[in-house]
C-alpha cells in the first residue's frame, strides 16, 4: 500500500513539475512577443515586372497597410511593396504571395503558421503597396487596412473590407463597394447595365458623374442626406430613411443600402466646363 501511494506522489509531483516548466516556456514566450526592440526597424522591398493581357484580373487581399494604384496605356504592371517591421520575428509573421500570368495578377497577404500566443497577441509586418497597371483591367480589392486609391480603371472595379479612405478616380462599367470604414470619392465615367452597388459604407460618399451617365439611384436605410450638385439629377425622398432620384434619363441602376453618412452627386473633374474645373481646382 505504501508503495502504491508513493508512486501516486512521485506522478503527481512529475506533473506538476511539467505544468512550471510548460507555463514559464509560456510566460516567456509571450514576454518576447510584447517587448520593443531597440535594433530599429527591418525593411523589405518586393519588385516584380509582368505583361498582362487586356482585361486581366488584378486581385488584391489581406494587405496590412495602404494601397496606391496607377494606371497606364501599356502592358505591363510593375509591383512595389514596402514592408516594416520592428523586428525580422515580426517580419516573418506575415508573407506576401504573388501569383501572375497574362490573364490575371494576384497579390496575398497572409498570415505565417504561428503560435498561439504570437496569433493572439504579437505584431506582425505592415506594408505600402504601389502598383502601375494597364487600364484595362478587371479590380477586385478585399481586406485592405489602409487608404485606397486608383486612377482610371477601364473595367469592372470591386472594392470590399476596406478600412480607410477609398478614392477612384474613374470606373467604367459593374462597380461594387462593400464593407467600407472610411470615405469615399468615386468616379463614374459610363455604366454598364449592372450598374453600382454600395453597401455597409461607414462614411460620405461623392459619386462624380461624367456628363453621359443616365442611372437610376435607390437608397435605403441610410443615416444621412443625398444631395446634388448637378442640375440633371432630381431627387425625391420617401418615408424613413430612403431616397431615389433620377439622373439625367435615367438607365443602369446605382443602388446605396446600410449607408452612414451623406451622398453627393456631383460632375466630375474631367466632364466639368472650363470655369467649374478651374474654381475646383482653387478649392
């Protein structure tokens, strides 16, 4: 009998032993994860060149920081990513893919496999994305923490979960913007019949209209005003929180849903006559 409960000792003893040495390990884990290092920032540069056929599909997910986007005439699509990190554990927190061919662009951040503790509580890198694409391509942005902004985009244009300001400068064709924490500038050059979609936008809205848009414009269950400043749109608010005007003849569709803040229509830069641009521009 003695021997049996010195043994049920000596077990006991063992795992509790193991459960210091587990919870130290631990301790000092999360220590590192939380400290500052004083070696001063790691940086990393990503440069890639590729050709793209017309109409590719360039795709942008996960990107912990902001997104800045030029676009050309030309064929080919350069990529400068910046990454920052306090330190290279940092850096190795995250990975950026890229996957290219002719018809398609696709840059991935992503997290690495981690602990526990550094998924919960460590930092990982941020990084500033700069891009030159050919106009003719189809967009679709997802998860981007940070401002977000393009020139012409002569395509489809789907910009989801973003947290910051998002501006482009114009869209030609399906436009889609869902999940947005920031405000927002958008250029319409011309629709196609899917029109736009907005939804779930914490912030104001400007739609700059070019001169040859006719659309239809419905909003619902929106915390704000839509206003005007253009002389071919006429707008009617119903009951509650919802609104619908007609611009110019009317046409492909622009639907507002689940908006918090206001929604203006007003010409854009280009469309607009010489002394309208040129007081802009002094404003």
């Amino acid at each position: 009998m003695k021997r049996i409960v010195i043994l049920v000792l000596l077990v006991a003893v063992a795992a509790v032993a193991g459960a210091v040495r587990s919870s130290v390990g631990s301790v000092s884990e999360l220590r590192g994860l939380v400290s500052h290092h004083n070696t001063g920032d790691v940086r990393q540069e990503i440069r890639e060149t590729y050709q793209l056929s017309p109409g590719a599909r360039v795709e942008l997910a996960g990107l912990n920081g902001a997104v800045k986007i030029e676009t050309t005439d030309s064929k080919t699509a350069e990529v400068y990513i910046e990454r920052t990190a306090s330190s290279q554990e940092e850096m190795d927190r995250r990975k950026i893919t890229i996957e290219a061919d002719a018809n398609s662009l696709t840059i991935r951040g992503e997290k690495s496999n981690n602990t526990f503790f550094s998924r919960f509580f460590g930092s990982s890198a941020g990084e500033r994305t700069t891009l030159k694409l050919p106009r003719q391509v189809t967009l679709f942005a997802k998860g981007v923490n940070g401002a977000f902004t393009t020139t012409d985009i002569d395509g489809a244009v789907e910009v989801t979960g973003v947290n910051g300001r998002v501006q482009i400068a114009n869209a030609v064709g399906r436009a889609t913007f869902k999940g947005i924490n920031g405000n927002m500038v958008v250029g319409l050059k011309k629709l196609d019949q899917d029109g736009v979609t907005l939804s779930g936008i914490n912030g104001n809205i400007e739609l700059q209209l070019g001169a040859d848009v006719n659309a239809d414009f419905d909003a619902r269950g929106i915390n704000g005003r839509v206003v005007t400043d253009l002389p071919n749109v006429s707008i009617d608010k119903s009951k509650g929180s919802s609104y619908s005007a007609r611009i110019g003849n009317g046409g492909a569709g622009i639907s507002a849903k689940g908006i918090n803040g206001n929604i203006r229509f007003t010409r854009s830069a280009a469309d607009a006559p010489p002394a309208a641009a040129t007081e802009a521009a002094k404003n």
